[in-house]
C-alpha cells in the first residue's frame, strides 16, 4: 500500500508527503492521530505537533528552520510560516 | 560472516574491479588516435579530453593529477599514453607520475614515429593488445571491503531524492566505513547550509576548520563575482517541490554521506590519506565530480538521481539509485536500482539499502552497471581551481 508520509528521524516535528493529503484527512504516527488542517502537496510537510513561533523545525533530527509564527500540529510547514536558521545567521 | 569481494590485485597494493587497459591522450590532438586504438582493443579505454595544452600553475597541476589519477585507478592494469610532442602537458610528464602506480605502462609521441595517424594507431593497437592478453592472464582474489574507495554523486536531483534515494545510500555509505573501508562525498557547493553539522562530524578541530574556511573562502570569492551562492537557495523549483531551507536541501544531499565521522578533506582528484570518509573539494558538476572521484582512485560510485541521468566514467562503474517513480519508469536503462518503492509500496529505507548493498557487492564482483552496458563514458575536467585562491585575480577582474 502507498504512503502517506514519511518520518527521516525520531526527533523530527514535521513529516513529508508522499502522496497530496487533503484538508481534513486524518493521518496516524506514533499512536496520535494528526488532523491534517489544508491540503498539503506531494513532498511538502506538515506539523506532527505544535511549533510555537522562534521554534526550531527539526527533520533528519536536525534543525531546518525556525518558525516564523506559531504552527499547528496537521499545519503545512513552508517558507510561508518557516525561515531559515542557518541564514539568520549570515545576516 | 566476512563480506568480501573478488578483486585484481596491484602491484602498489590496490584492488580493481574492472581490469580495463587504458589509453590516454595526454593531449586533445592526440585524441582520435587514442580513440581509434581503443576500438580495435576490447577492454580497453580512450580517455579522450579536449585539454593538455597551454596549462599554467595550479590548471596544469589539475590537469596533470586528474589525468594520471584516472590511468592510475585500480580498475586498471595497464597504460598506453600517445602524446603528440609540441604540448605542454607532455607523455613524459604523465608517464612520470603513473609509474608511481607500477602499473605497465608505455608511451609514445605521433611526432616521433614516422607515418603520422596511421602509423601511431597500428602502434598502438600493438602496444593494446599486448597488454590486453596480458591483463586477460590475471587471476581474481577474495578481498574484504577495507580495500573499496566508493564515491558518492547526486545528478539531476529532485524535491524526493533527499528522503528517498539519498538516505538510502547513506546507510550503504556507513556500511562501507563500518567494514573498514573508504567512501568520498563531492560537491563542496551542496554542503553548504550543513558547515555546521560537518564540522560536528570532523576527527578533530582542525578538520573542522578546514570544512568551514573551504566554504567560506569559496563563498568570499563568488561574492566578488557578484554572486550569492547562501541566499540564492533552496532554488524556486526546489521551494515548489516542498524544500524550505538552505539547510534542509543540503541535509537532504549529505544524506548520502550518512553519520561516519569526516577524516579530512581533499583536493579534486586528489587520493584520499586514509581509510573512513573524507570529503573532496569540487564544486557539483556530476561527470567533473565522478571524474574527480575516479582520478582519487575510486573503483566505485553511487549515484542517486532523481529526474534521472545517464552518465558514467570510463575507468569506474557507477550504481544509479533514483527516488522517483516516473523517472524509474521512464528511464528504466539506466536506472539500476528502484528505489521508488519507498513512495509506491511500504518499503523502507532499509529494505531499499539491502537491495543496494546486495547491488554493491555484484558489481564489485563484476557484474555490469546500466551505464557500462550503456557504454556511457562521459569524462569531463574540473578547470576552476581557482578555488582556494582568489577567483576574482585568477579571471582578472
């Protein structure tokens, strides 16, 4: 059966697609059930839980971002609500 | 149980794969003959260039490196150079540097025998075939992997290949190492947004310098050409295809790399100085980087694509690996390896690195990669090694 998303690392708090998930699908991971909030497009992320803005966005176990504004967990994670913490710091 | 493969032993120790002859131009005008040599000689190789000539300071030592570390690969039993005469980058001086491999190994100049083109290719084919049959006499040995140098390349990378294909060969990757053996990860221009998580990884602290002055100097040098190589990424392609960060797409490259500790770093074409993984200065240009990898004595590479690529080396198998089911789908020949069924099917990573793994250990023992039956020989020379320098005096402006 397809996926529906994949997880690279434990400590990571968004997932990737691997399929478009629409609005208000329900995924599983780790027991929770994540209620996906609006579409999120093949290779695109989403909150496994809640990010509060200044927050770290962690996938591979790393940090790949910071959040710009408090995101929800079932939110699609992008440059729209993420900005990148390895540039900040080239600022 | 010990994993092994069965190998060509060299006279300087190293193992081969492949036991190719290979016919080496030291200049482009030699070229045609060197092709027309190699194709009168199965198993044997022209490694045709469009350089040799008019090569000043660190271009010629580039040059100079790369061409003899390809005839120098362990895939190779012997070497026939044809030069012409009048070029800088002279048969000589190749030969001088290849000795050192103890390989057999001849050559001669168009200028000096009398006949011209043909003469020198009924020469060479001689010469060729005599190694050939010499070659053919070599018997195959079992040898563990501590005796394997794999290169690691992405080519024609899509949104997925950073949790797809890349992952995948990170595991095969720390495999490699954990057996005692040696992996390189190219492409210095993609390691950027990542310093900080190589330099976590380098042996020591001077390692680790050196990961972040190679990058900032690189980085200090293009911004005097007018160009942001840090703010210029993720690309908008990469953004519609769901990466946000700089640092998530070069987390998704390094993937390939896995989680072995960084020994060091080396030049293009330069060999590595120990067993583990190091990481090779060259800016991402798949065939100058396989090149580059091949001329650092690599007997193998891996190569992930995702949009797919048919390149390959003429001294060094290479193992394509791709994410993407339509790729795999449409560019079947040249894909060995499906790694799409991580989408497709519930396959996980590691079901896909036992089948790549199981892949590794076949070709080493010979088997024939999609882009050997292919015939896919593409070799092409990194010419920039300005880098290190100051690339702003180097094009003079």
């Amino acid at each position: 059966m397809r996926k529906a998303f994949i997880v690279m690392a434990q400590k990571d708090n968004v997932a990737t697609a691997l399929k478009e998930i629409h609005e208000g699908e329900e995924i599983y991971y780790n027991n929770k059930k994540i209620r996906i909030n609006r579409k999120i497009p093949f290779g695109h992320k989403f909150a496994l839980k809640e990010i509060k803005k200044g927050e770290y966005v962690i996938k591979y176990g790393e940090i790949i971002g910071i959040a710009r504004k408090d995101i929800r967990e079932g939110d699609w994670v992008h440059t729209r609500n993420v900005k990148s913490a390895y540039l900040e710091r080239y600022k | 149980m010990v994993e092994e493969f069965m190998g060509y032993l060299r006279d300087d120790g190293s193992v081969g794969i492949r036991n190719k002859i290979v016919i080496l131009p030291s200049v482009v005008c030699s070229s045609v003959v060197a092709q027309r040599i190699s194709e009168k000689v199965e198993g044997s190789v022209a490694l045709t260039h469009p350089f040799g000539c008019g090569h000043i300071g660190p271009d010629f030592e580039y040059m100079a490196r790369t061409l003899a570390g390809l005839a120098m690969n362990p895939n190779v039993y012997g070497v026939l150079i044809i030069g012409l005469g009048c070029e800088n980058l002279t048969s000589n001086i190749l030969a001088k540097r290849i000795k050192n491999s103890k390989k057999p190994l001849e050559f001669f100049d168009i200028q000096d025998i009398k006949g011209g083109t043909i003469a020198a290719i009924e020469k060479g084919i001689k010469i060729a075939r005599k190694m050939r049959n010499e070659a053919n006499e070599l018997k195959k040995e079992p040898f563990d992997f501590s005796h394997l140098i794999l290169g690691l390349e992405c080519g024609g990378s899509d949104s997925i290949s950073g949790i797809t294909a890349n992952p995948v060969v990170g595991i095969v990757s720390d495999k490699i190492v954990e057996l005692g053996g040696t992996v390189i990860l190219p492409e210095f221009t993609e390691w950027i947004g990542t310093e900080h998580l190589l330099m976590k990884r380098a042996i020591n602290e001077e390692i680790a310098n050196q990961i972040k002055e190679t990058i900032d100097s690189f980085i200090e040098s293009t911004k005097k050409l007018g160009l942001d190589f840090r703010g210029a990424q993720p690309t908008p392609g990469n953004i519609k295809g769901g990466l946000t960060t700089i640092e998530e797409k070069s987390l998704g490259t390094i993937a390939k790399a896995g989680t072995a500790p960084i020994q060091g770093i080396i030049q293009y074409s330069e060999k590595p100085k120990g067993k583990g993984l190091w990481l090779m200065v060259e800016p991402g240009l798949d065939v100058e980087s396989m090149t580059g990898l091949a001329a650092a004595g690599a007997q193998l590479i891996i190569m992930t694509t995702g949009r797919g690529t048919p390149t390959g080396n003429p001294v060094c198998p290479v193992i394509k690996i791709c994410g993407n089911p339509k790729t795999c789908d449409w560019m079947r020949c040249n894909i060995d390896i499906d790694a799409s069924e991580i989408i497709t099917k519930d396959k996980s990573l590691e079901d896909l690195a036992q089948i790549l793994w199981e892949k590794v250990k076949n070709v080493c023992n010979g088997k024939l990669t999609q882009s050997e039956i292919l015939g896919h020989n593409e070799l092409a020379i990194w010419r920039l090694p300005g880098f290190g320098l100051d690339i702003s005096k180097l094009l003079n402006i």
